[in-house]
C-alpha cells in the first residue's frame, strides 16, 4: 500500500496525479484505465478541496492499493471536513439537455459510472470514499 497526506488545496492536484500514476505506471495499467482513474480521482479530490473544510484548511489522506483477484486497483480518500455522502444524491438526468439538467452531480456521475466499485461511509469524523478498478 502506498499513500500521501497532502493540504486539501486546488494547487496540489497535480502531486496527487502525479502520486497515483506513478504506481499505475509499476502495474503496467492500460492507458484507458489510467485516463479512467485521473478522472475520478481529480472529481474526488477538487471536490474535497473546495467543500470539505470551508472554513479552515485541511488535508487529504490518499491510500492506493492493488489487489489480485482481481487485478484491480483500489483507491481510499478521507478528510476530516464536514460529512458529506456523495453517493446519496441522485444521478444527473443524462437525457436531458445541459440547460435543462440542475447544475452540479455530474463529475461524481461519471466516477459511479467508470469505477467497479464505489464506496463510501463517515466513520470517526472522518469521510472515507473507495474507488475501485478493475485491471484486466
């Protein structure tokens, strides 16, 4: 397992990317796969840096980690900003035109929708939120 504490800063996305390509790079991740996992994890972590501690700073704790059966990699952002619940809001309505569809849900959309598995709980002050993908 590898992993990062970083100041839940816009400025700082770049390290993280940085952080979680350098590991896929290790696995041989298909490039597809990797553009897949940039994607959600930059949704996931601008969205803790601007909604998780809105009155101070604070840090994000990154965790990467692989698994065998199946080959996958498994990623786990916490913060101890405020709870909030992702998953719990409802899918954007894709049907409907970018004018007529409310603003906001689609980037955690697209993570639901390009991931094998996400997960989320608050558990000790903390927000836990798991990104799963599967390798091969």
């Amino acid at each position: 397992m590898k992993q990062i504490r970083i100041p839940a800063k816009i400025e700082n996305l770049e390290e993280v990317l940085d952080f979680v390509n350098a590991q896929l790079e290790q696995l041989d991740c298909p490039m597809k796969i990797q553009t897949q996992l940039d994607i959600a994890v930059e949704e996931i972590f601008v969205n803790i840096a601007h909604y998780a501690y809105p009155e101070n700073d604070g840090e994000a704790y990154i965790l990467l980690e692989f698994t065998e059966e199946p080959i996958s990699v498994r990623i786990t952002f916490i913060d101890n900003g405020k709870p909030y619940d992702p998953l719990a809001r409802e899918d954007p309505d894709v049907t409907l035109s970018a004018e007529e569809r409310q603003i906001g849900g689609l980037g955690i959309y697209m993570v639901k929708k390009s991931m094998d598995a996400v997960n989320y709980e608050y558990k000790n002050g903390q927000n836990i939120l798991t990104i799963q993908r599967n390798i091969e």
